[in-house]
C-alpha cells in the first residue's frame, strides 16, 4: 500500500510538483496521465524513494521511504523507469537476472524467479540473446521481466512503471496487464503506471490521478474520470478531437 500527502518537489527555485496526494490501496492500478512535462515521471521518481521531496510524505506498507536503505526500498518495490541504458554487452537472460542483485541472499531459488518471469513477458525465446540485438518493444518487456524478478517473492509490493507499454504491440500491452491484475490479486501487489493510452488507462486500471502543471487536476475511479470533460481540458484537445482516441 502506497501513501504519498501533500507531495513537493523544487529543483533550482523550479516548482516541479506541488501538494500532490494519492493512495494506492494493495491489489489496486493506478493510471497517472498528463501531458508531457506534467511531473508524471518526477512524481513516479518520488514515489518510489528515487527522489527526495521538498515537502510532504510518502510511505509504503507503513514505511517512511526517505528512512528505507536502498536494500530495503528493493524489497518493497520496484520501478521501470523510462529509459534503461546498459552501456556494455549482456544477454537478455543477465538482464533479467539484474533484477536479482538485491536478493543474493534470498531463500527464494533466482534462476527459477528469472526462468518464470521471462516465461510471463514473452521474453524467454530470446534468453540468449544480446540485449542490443532486440527490438525497443523486446527490451521493454525485458526490463519488464527484470521489475517482477525483483519483487516476485514478496507480497504486497508496489510496481512503479514509467510508460511501460510506450514501445509494445496490442498483444504485448494486454498481457503487461494481465500480468500486473494477476500479481495484484494473487501477491497483493499495488501498481503504479504512467499511461499515455486513455482507453488502456479506463479499462485497464482501476484508479487514475490527472496531473497538469505539476498539480493534479483531477483523480478518480478510471472509468467515470477518463471522460471528454475531464480528457480535453487536460490535454487541450477539443471534443472532435476526444472522439478519435
Ligand atoms: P512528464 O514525465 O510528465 O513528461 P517530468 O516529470 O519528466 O514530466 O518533468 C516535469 C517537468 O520538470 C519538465 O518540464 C522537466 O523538464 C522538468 N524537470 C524535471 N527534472 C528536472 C531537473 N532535474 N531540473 C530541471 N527541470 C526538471
Ligand atoms: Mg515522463
């Protein structure tokens, strides 16, 4: 369970976000959307414990994230953020296995926490392959793969994911959220996710905090707030506009 009050964020006297609340109960999604330069992915940053806020708090399961280690934020969640680089060469599976790292001491067997989160992503074909070789939306689901390696054997963490279905198809974006509906209800995993996909975002998640400016704008049940009169002020789009999404 994800609780984050009044949530701030400055960077050189810039106002990034400001006041920000949002509680993500466990085995619940939740939509963050916004336009470009919103706060979306800072805000996902501070969430996580990435970043420190200015002002405000955040907590999961209870914790205070600005006094969690490193270690122990690892074991309460984990995030997929936008753009991953790995500037050396390494195979599809070791990517994976990175997600392991914090657990070397872990009772839980690694490689068959890798073998099975490879085997949900759709990535298992590609095992051996250099990560440089695969395509954008393969890496994605790779990285993917690495987030729930991580947390896989633990219960009630949070998945922090950064436009995760930016690069996937439509099959691919379907099974990324079976995938998290299945580890919500079977783990009491909660799932954070920053969309750009209104009609993914109304399906597919059960809450959804509007950001605009660094403020919210609006927030909600995802199916009565992901509406024209809510989507088109957001964006600035008109309503012939709305009705091509
Ligand atoms: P979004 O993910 O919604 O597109 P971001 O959270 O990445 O937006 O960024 C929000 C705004 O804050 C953008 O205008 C971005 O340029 C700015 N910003 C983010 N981090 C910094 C930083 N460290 N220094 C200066 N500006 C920043
Ligand atoms: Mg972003």
């Amino acid at each position: 369970m994800l609780r984050a009050e009044n949530v701030s964020f400055s960077v050189h006297g810039k106002e990034i976000l400001n006041g920000i609340s949002l509680d993500v109960e466990a085995s619940e999604i939740v939509s963050i959307l916004g336009p470009n330069g919103a706060g979306k992915s800072t805000l996902l940053k501070c969430l996580a414990g990435f970043q420190p806020t200015s002002q405000g708090s955040i907590s999961i399961n209870g914790a205070d994230v600005k006094k969690l280690s490193g270690a122990e934020l690892a074991g309460l969640r984990a995030v997929l953020t936008q753009q991953v680089s790995i500037g050396f060469p390494i195979s599809a599976r070791e990517v994976v296995a990175l997600g392991r790292a914090a657990k070397r001491n872990a009772i839980g067997d690694s490689d068959k926490i890798i073998d099975h989160a490879m085997a949900l992503t759709g990535t298992t074909e590609f095992a051996d392959r250099s990560l440089s070789t695969l395509s954008g939306g393969e890496q994605q689901r790779l990285h993917l793969a690495r987030v729930i390696a991580q947390i896989w054997d633990q219960e009630s963490a949070v998945l922090f994911l950064d436009e995760p279905t930016s690069a996937l198809d439509l099959k691919h974006q379907f099974q990324l959220f079976d995938v998290c509906r299945n580890l919500c209800e079977q783990r009491n995993f909660s799932v954070v996710a920053i969309l750009h996909d209104l009609k993914l975002a109304k399906e597919m998640t059960d809450k959804a905090l509007l950001l605009k400016s660094g403020q919210t704008f609006a927030s909600g049940k995802s199916r009565e707030i992901l509406t024209s009169e809510s989507v088109c002020p957001l964006y600035e789009i008109t309503s012939a506009q709305f009705e091509l999404i």
